[in-house]
C-alpha cells in the first residue's frame, strides 16, 4: 500500500499521483505542518479546511477515508506509514524554498525508515527547466517564454481513480477548526471551497466571460475574470483540467474576437506558470529583489501612510476601493492589484516587502510565486517588470478602468452618492469641496505628482545616475 500526501492538490481527479500504477491501493492523508501553518493565514486555511471537507466526503463515497493528522510531515508519515505497513509515499513537489526544504526532510526521515518516496510535477503544464533558453537558462522575459510556452505540446487531464484503488482507512479522524489551528476566524467572506466548486468556476467562466475576456477584463466593476486563482493555488482543480476546458471554449468561439479572447486568457496561464519557474530556480525572490542595483533603493519608512494605505484610506479612490475589497473578499481584482502596489511603491515610496506581506495574510488566492511575481514586477525590481520610470497613475488608472465609479462606490460607500466625474477629480478638489461631497471620505495623503518625482530620483540614486 501507498499512501498519497496532499497539499495543494486538494481534489481526486487530474491528481497524478492518485493513478500511477506503482501502488496497489491508495490512503490518501494530509498534515498540518506547525512549519508550514506559521506562513498560512486565515483566509487560506479556512478555504483548505472547506476543501479538505468536500475531498473527504468524495473518498468516504467510496469506502476509504482522508486521514487528517497534526504535527511535522516528516514524523507524521513515517508513523502512519509504519502503523499502515505502507511501503511507500506519494505527493506532488513543490517549487517554493520553503516547500523544498519540507519536502528533503520528509523524503530524508522516511528513507531512515525504508519506506520509498514517489513524486510527481502535478501544478504546472510544463515543469521548471523544462522550458529555457537555447543556452539552457531559465528564462527572465516573459515574452520569450509564452513562445515556448504556446507552442509546446499539452498532457491532457486524468480521470479520478477507481475505488477499487483506494484503501480502507484504519481509523476516523476530524478535520480540525481554524481555531483548534490556532487562527482567528477571516475577516473578510471566504469562497466555498472544494473541487466541485472549482469545477462550477471552470465552467461558468468558460462557457461565458472567457470569450469577452480581452476587453472586459480590466474593468473591476464587471469583474470578467476567471475566479479560478484560488482553487489553483490550493489545487482544487488540477491545471490540465483548467486547459482541456480552455482549448475547448477556444474550439467553441462563435467568432475571432472570441478566440483572440480565449488567447489572452491562455497567456495569464503562461504567466503563472513562468512566475513559478521564476520561484523555483531563484526561492530568494520572497524577500530580496530579483533585479539588482547599484545601490540600495531608499524605501521610506511610514507607519502611518503603511496603514492608511491598509485601510484603503489613501484619499485615492480606486486605490481604496481594492485595498477594501481585499478585507471585504479576501481577493482584488487584476488590475487593482497593480494599481495598489505601484502606489505603495512609487507614491508611498514604500518597501514592495511590506504590500506582498499584506497580501499573503489577506489574499486567499496567495502564492509565493505570483504575488511575488506581481509585486516586483510593480516595484521595478523584478523579471521582466515595469521600468522604474512608468509609474501608475491612480486617478487616471480608476478613471479609464472604472469611468462611472461603480467599483469604486461599491467598496467605498462615504463616495456612494458621489458623482463619478468629482471622484475621479478627488485630487483635485478644495477641502471645502471634499467636505460638502463626501465629508467622511479623506483627503489624498500624498501629492501624485511630487511622489512621482520623487520616485524617479530614488531609483536614479538607486542606479548610480543622481546624486
């Protein structure tokens, strides 16, 4: 017998492990690790403990069970392997540090007990290393790898396995709360977990928003995008899944701007996946800049303005709107994602460390690998990022992306009756004029224009061009 450790793999079908052909019967178990729990937040495990509950109910379904223990994964296995006279572990690598260095002292602890390690690359369509340059480095520009990336051949989803594969489980166990876990209870609403809701996604976008997903999906206020992070970061629907079902609403376009739609989505598949080799070949990433300068950037320091910013209380609406509906939702939309880092770090000049921290207590989409992606990306520091001299700006940002303020009013309601033209204006505006239009809503914390001005000589200085 085999037992399966998930982790981010959190559903029974497109799960390779579950069907490979060297185990004769399956006990699929999962840990919480102390190590691992220290990096989580709220919002994640509440969403794994919903996931947990639906894949338990699929495997008592067909007689076995989901083991749940608690403690480090090295000693939890090899005492369950040893209790099960299971010769043998599977899971699913991961690509972070951190991940990494679980996974050698799993493999290490068992191989001191003799019981044999059996991994598989199940999170990405192409594994790290797999895609490179001519020369056989890992690629740092986006656009050369989507070319790659597009054009190479694509394994297809696998089935769930047959309960004839799957063991009896030796005793019940309970999932635990997120209290018994030692977190306190989300702030914000969390989506329903589990691999049916992944699939309900998968097909709800696919079948409509995909197809207008070119134009639409950088307007937060009709929000025409996927949903899907989420269950891909925690592995509730496998990737090969999500595009077979892509290829084929491609297949169903009712015409070319459709297809072209469906492209664009594939590219966002493509980033992912190029921010995870990113990840693997440089684990540093979660906290030092991928792009190095001469010298140090001068990140100011600002509790204060760190805060409002928290708060979604800047004074710069679209900027406000995210950062709420992040505590709202434990998600942003795309393109306020970026609009709110590179105000942190090009208005606020504030360490992109300080926004990706918040994010991974907040986001229950997180992963190390695209949020730090995304960040370094916004701060100039990263692979294939914005260049340091173009710089966001807020005002113009809500009003070419959310023109008649819906999104805006949506998530800040001192602006609910405010006229679009006088939000996007904000800046704008007397205090006077403020007062008598929103009188709770704050004035803008910074200047735009000085910030930006700002910036630009504390990357120069960074680059050795200023004094």
């Amino acid at each position: 017998m085999r037992l399966h450790w998930h982790r981010t793999d959190l559903r029974p079908s497109d799960n390779l492990a579950l069907v490979s052909p060297d185990a004769d019967s399956i006990l699929p178990v999962y840990v919480f690790d102390p190590r691992i729990l220290d990096h989580a937040a709220p919002p994640r495990v509440a969403f794994v403990l919903d996931s947990l509950a639906a894949l338990r109910e699929w495997y008592r379904t067909r007689e076995s069970d989901l083991i749940i223990l608690r403690g480090e994964a090295p000693t939890e296995l090899a005492r369950l392997a040893e209790a099960t006279d299971a010769d043998a572990v599977s899971w699913a690598q991961a690509y972070s540090g951190l991940g990494r260095r679980r996974d050698d002292r799993v493999r290490d602890r068992l191989a001191d007990a003799g019981i044999e390690t059996h991994t598989v690359h199940d999170h990405l369509l192409h594994e790290p290393g797999s895609i490179t340059t001519n020369d056989g480095d890992p690629y740092a520009v986006y656009s050369y790898f989507w070319k790659k990336w597009r054009d190479r051949e694509k394994a297809s989803s696998v089935a769930a396995p047959g309960a004839d594969r799957l063991a009896d489980a030796p005793e019940e166990t309970a999932i635990p709360t997120l209290a018994d876990l030692g977190f306190d209870d989300p702030e914000a609403t969390i989506p329903a977990g589990g691999y049916m809701e992944a699939r309900h996604c998968l097909n709800d976008f696919c079948g409509d928003d995909i197809y207008r997903y070119e134009d639409a999906r950088d307007a937060p206020a009709t929000d025409a995008t996927s949903r899907l992070s989420p269950h891909l970061t925690h592995g509730t629907v496998g990737i090969r899944t999500v595009h077979d079902r892509v290829v084929r609403a491609r297949e169903e376009a009712p015409d070319d701007a459709a297809r072209e739609a469906v492209e664009t989505f594939r590219g966002e598949l493509a980033w992912r996946e190029f921010y995870h080799h990113v990840l693997y070949f440089n684990p540093e990433v979660v906290t030092e800049n991928y792009r190095g300068y001469e010298h140090d950037i001068e990140w100011r320091d600002d509790p204060e303005a760190l805060q409002a910013w928290k708060e979604g209380k800047t004074g710069y609406p679209i900027v406000d709107a995210g950062m709420r509906q992040l505590r709202r939702e434990a998600y942003m939309h795309n393109r306020v994602r970026m609009i709110v880092a590179s105000f942190l770090t090009k208005d606020l000049l504030l360490d992109w460390r300080e926004g990706y921290d918040w994010f991974r207590r907040k986001l229950v989409d997180h992963n190390p690998a695209n949020d730090n992606g995304g960040w370094q990306w916004a701060a100039s520091t990263g692979t294939d990022s914005q260049p340091y001299f173009r710089i966001f700006n807020p005002m113009t940002q809500g009003e070419r992306h959310d023109p008649d303020a819906d999104y805006i009013r949506e998530y800040v309601p001192e602006l609910g009756g405010v006229d679009a033209d006088v939000i996007h204006g904000w800046h704008e505006l007397s205090d006077a004029e403020r007062r008598d239009a929103a009188p709770d809503y704050p004035a803008p914390i910074v200047d735009h224009g000085e910030r930006r001005e700002a910036a630009l000589t504390m990357f120069e200085r960074a680059r050795g061009e200023a004094d």
